[in-house]
C-alpha cells in the first residue's frame, strides 16, 4: 500500500509559488495569492509557498493566517530588505 500512495504522490502536480506578499502581510496582493493556493490541494496539485520571513509590509492582517490551506507548504527565509535602510 505504500509504495501505491508514494507512486502516487510521484504523479501529482506540482507548484512552487514565490511571493513576497503572503499572511499576515494585507492587503489586495495577498488576497489573491491565499485565495488562489486554496483550492489546489483539492485539485491534487500538491502546493509549496516560499516567502520571506522578515519582509517589510504596507499593513498587517493576522487574521488570514487562518485561512491559509492547511495542505499548503510555506516556507519562509529570512532576507535582507533594502527598505529598512529608508
């Protein structure tokens, strides 16, 4: 039975999506990308996020770490953000 769910895993679809707008960052750029990355697990698309650890956002919104799929990888990496010089 392993091996059927391993092969199967194999075969799935996969994206990586990069973005630096993800929760708890708000705002119309985050929207899109949450909304969109819901419904891929349900469509057997197996889903991987990466987004910066430290990033600088216009507002916060905690609350949309909630809706995040919970099927969803996110990875998130500290960067180094050139707008904290300003």
């Amino acid at each position: 039975m392993a091996s059927y769910i391993c092969a199967e895993y194999r075969n799935m679809p996969k994206i990586l999506l990069i973005a630096y707008y993800w929760p708890p960052s708000g705002g119309g750029g985050v929207l899109r990308w949450l909304k969109f990355t819901r419904y891929l697990p349900e469509l057997g698309i197996d889903t991987t996020v990466y987004t910066p650890e430290n990033g600088v956002f216009p507002g916060y919104d905690a609350e949309l770490i909630n809706e995040v799929n919970s099927n969803i990888t996110v990875v998130k990496f500290p960067i180094w953000e050139p707008h904290r010089l300003f």
